[in-house]
C-alpha cells in the first residue's frame, strides 16, 4: 500500500447553528487507497464529504493536497483540483444519452459543430476502461441505477479526477449492481485513484476497504488497517455515548391495537408489518435510505400503496391520499417542516387552522375563528412570537416545528407520525417536543416516530421497528432496546 498522503485534513473545525459537528478533525487519504468512513446517522459523514467537495467550508483547519496547502471554496474548485464526489442521489440529466452526460458543458467541438464521433469515442474508451458494456448512446434515464452510477464515475474520469468521493453508493442498488460497483471501485484504486466510500453497508466495506476511519458525533473514534478491522469493533465504536445524553420520559399506560400494518409494499418499501397501541410510541429505526420516509409517505396516503392492508381501529381503510388519512384520524409531521410542513412566508394563523379545515361544514374561512384557534395552540404549546399574524419564517426552529404541531393538534387526531420531529433545534425545544408527544400519549393517541438520533429513538421508543433496504427486519421490545442492537440489525450486522 502506497504511503504517500494525498489528501489531509489538519484541525477541521466546523459548526451550523446550535450544532457543533467537528472540533479538530483530522483524516487523511492515501494515493491508490480505498478509505471507508463509517459511522451511524448523524455522525458527521456527509458534512465531511461535503468539505472536500466545496459544499462546506470549514469554520478553522486546514487542507493538504499532495502536501500543499489548498482551499475549497466551492465545488467547481473542487474539481479542478482534481477531487469528484459521487452523491447518493443521481446528479446526471435523465433525458440525455451516456455522451452527453459526461461532456455536457465540456463539448469537443471543430470549431463551429461539435465533434460527436470523438466525443462517442472517448466515452466508449472510459466505459471499457471500467469493464462496463453500457453504450454511449444510452439514454441515461433508461439505465438502472447501478449503469447510472458507473456513468458518475465515468464523467469523474474524464475530468481526470485523483480522487473520487463516493457517498452511500448502493443504497438502491441489486446485489449484482453492488458487485459490478465494488469491482469498478477496485479498479479504480488499482489505477492509483483514491477512494473514500462512505457506507453503512458493513459487508461492502469489509471487501473493498484498505482502510477503515469510525467517526461517532463529529469524533474520529478509531482508525483500521483491513487486517484489523471486525464487525464488532466497528459496531462498538459507532455507539457508545453518555448516559446523560438520553431524555428520561414518563411512562404511560398502554391500551388496545389502534393502527396495524400488514404486508405493506409500495415507494420502495418491500415489505412492513407492525401495530401501534393507544398511548404506545413506536420508534421506526434505519440508516439513510432504508426505507423510512418512503414507508411514512405511503401510511399518509402521499405515495401510492401496491399491496398490503393498513386497519384502523380494526378497520381495513383504503388510504389513497392526505386527504383520506386526515379524515381517518392521522397526520404526518414531515421531515422537512420548512419544505413540506408549513407556508413560511404566511402568519400562524393562516399555518394552524388549514388542516383543520377538512372537518368544517363551511367551505369558507371564519378569520375570527382562525385566529381564536391559533391562540389557544400558541397558549397550548407555549410558542415564542409577537402575535397570530406573526411571519412564520421568522420563528426560530423549535417554534416552527411548535406550528406544525399545532396545525396537526387541531385536527384532534388519534394517529401521529413523526418524521425526524427535532432535527435542527436546540436542546431546550426537544425536551419540550419530548413532554409535548407524551402528553399525546397520556391521551391515549398513538405515535409512529421516525429517528435518526439514537438517544432520542431510545429514551422515546416502547418498541422499535428496524428497516433496512426497504423492509422491516426486525422488532425491539422495550427490555432488548439498546444503541448496539438497533445498529446491527440497521447495517444487517450477525453478532450475537
């Protein structure tokens, strides 16, 4: 293995708003080396990638290419420095072919038409190059999703890329695009292109990693030769915190099954079944990508079920859009509230009441109604702002995420689903959100709570459901629920 460090971070400091994801960080990368970075949701994997890729500046720290001092303003610097990162979602134009893809804004031309023979030629040339029978006269939209990835690193080699970024690759991928992937990647290496891969999928590691770097809250915790590394020793440096970092909740008595799943397919979930008692919250755990806003979407009726039966209240209901799901008692608090959960540039009166209004026997608004409901949720949930006709956009996020739970409030639902309910505000707005749901518990209603903060899964969970690739895997109850059990059925993991 060649020594000579081609990439190097050196004190990396960088931090978002209430949020500090590294302090004095340091990684390094080696010429012609496979280094795989690996840590549970939320560790800091993305916001690192996002470094050398110019997404993210850091806040202090410093970057050595080839031993040289270099800076990374954007990602186009990042390019020209020689550096491609490959995201987990797509980023190629579906309606263009293979050759268009890779020379889009770099054409070859003979000075007044451009020269496609020479641009078929070369593509075809990169394409063998990585043993991949794709034509370049594909239509990159009718390629699967491991031909699309193959065609992402091909455009990465005609840039002349040194190292190549790749991040949560085979999310999607079939077993033998996953082969056909790793074995490109080791290609790659063997060219003396450097690779950092990003993955929970320990298996993957396991074949292609020369070395191995744990990063848990921001920390790099450890650092693996593949001689070294073990499943258990992974899995145990990815967990592993503070005791006081998990939130202590009352608990609550449990009632009757209120909501049942069985069988569940549709919007990549290959299958689901669960139940959901009064007063139970029901934790859905998984690494990005498992499958856990795709089942939350189809539940609420915004995706479209294939198979499979959802029962309310020992009820069959044939949920097949928001609408059905809020007139059958549920709601969705989104994962994204400024994308999908509220109308910023509006005032929370005009936020709370809209989904209350499916229930009126008016198809008109009563403003003063609208107002005297707002006003008791502001009460209710204790929100920060002036007035009702306060701009939502300028709430902070803990008092956002307060509006949108107020919206659902008012409809008096039994069934919530909460999709990644505190991400993005501080400490005191989570336990507040915390007392909050259990108070809905206390009344007997039931709560889905998908979470990729583990002390949150764990402190708030009377069962765990665990997806991964699109299906439900495994069942926690409450006595087995721990950090390490719910990682190593997340990742697939066979330690006993």
């Amino acid at each position: 293995m060649p020594e000579h460090l081609i990439l190097e971070m050196k004190n990396i400091c960088k931090a978002f708003p209430g949020v500090k994801v590294f302090d004095c960080f340091g990684f390094d990368l080696r010429e012609g080396e496979i280094h795989c970075v690996v840590g549970e949701n939320g560790a800091g994997k993305s916001t690192l990638i996002k470094m050398f890729s110019g997404a993210h500046t850091p806040d202090d720290g410093d970057i050595y290419l080839d031993g040289e001092l270099v800076k990374i303003p954007d990602p186009r610097s990042a390019m020209q420095l020689g550096i491609q990162t490959i995201y987990q979602e797509h980023t190629l134009f579906p309606f263009l072919s293979v050759m268009e893809n890779l020379y889009a804004g770099n054409e070859i031309s003979n000075g007044v038409t451009l020269n496609r023979r020479e641009m078929i030629k070369k593509t075809s040339g990169i394409l063998e190059d990585l043993h991949s029978n794709i034509d370049p006269l594909d239509i990159v939209g009718q390629l699967g999703s491991g031909d699309q990835k193959t065609v992402e690193i091909a455009r990465g080699l005609l840039q002349e890329s040194r190292i190549v970024i790749l991040d949560e690759p085979t999310s999607s991928f079939s077993q033998t695009e996953i082969d056909h992937l790793l074995s490109i990647i080791k290609k790659l290496s063997e060219d003396g292109i450097s690779i950092i891969y990003i993955s929970h999928h320990l298996e993957e590691v396991f074949k292609i990693a020369d070395r191995v770097t744990v990063i848990r809250d921001g920390i790099k915790i450890n650092t693996y030769g593949s001689e070294d590394i073990t499943e258990q020793k992974l899995i145990n440096d990815m967990v592993g915190r503070d005791v006081s970092l998990f939130y202590k909740r009352d608990k609550v008595p449990i009632g009757d099954v209120l909501f049942e799943v069985k069988d569940l397919k549709g919007n990549g979930v290959k299958n689901a079944s669960f139940s959901v008692r009064r007063g139970e919250l029901v934790g859905i755990a998984g690494m990005v990508g498992s499958g856990r806003t795709e089942l939350a979407q189809i539940l609420f009726g915004a995706r479209k079920v294939d198979s499979g039966e959802i029962i309310i209240g020992g009820k069959k209901v044939n949920i097949k859009t928001p609408l059905s799901a809020i007139t059958n008692n549920m709601c969705y608090i989104t994962e994204d509230r400024q994308e999908t959960g509220l109308f910023l540039q509006h005032s929370l009166d005009k936020n709370i009441p809209i989904a209350s209004y499916t229930q009126t026997t008016t198809p008109f608004a009563i403003p003063g109604e609208d107002i005297r409901l707002t006003q008791k949720y502001i009460d209710l949930l204790k929100i920060i702002t002036p007035s009702v006709f306060q701009q939502v956009m300028f709430l902070s996020g803990g008092n956002q995420q307060k509006v949108v739970l107020g919206k659902w409030f008012a409809t008096d639902a039994d069934i919530f689903i909460f999709d990644e309910p505190t991400r993005g505000i501080d400490v005191g707005s989570k336990e507040e959100i915390y007392r909050i749901t259990v108070d809905l518990l206390r009344q007997e209603k039931a709560v889905i709570m998908i979470s990729s903060d583990m002390p949150e899964l764990i402190a708030m969970s009377d069962k765990v459901m665990v997806m991964r690739n699109g299906s439900m895997v495994e069942e926690i109850t409450k006595d087995q629920i721990s950090e390490e059990n719910i990682l190593k059925h997340s990742i697939g993991g066979s330690i006993k």
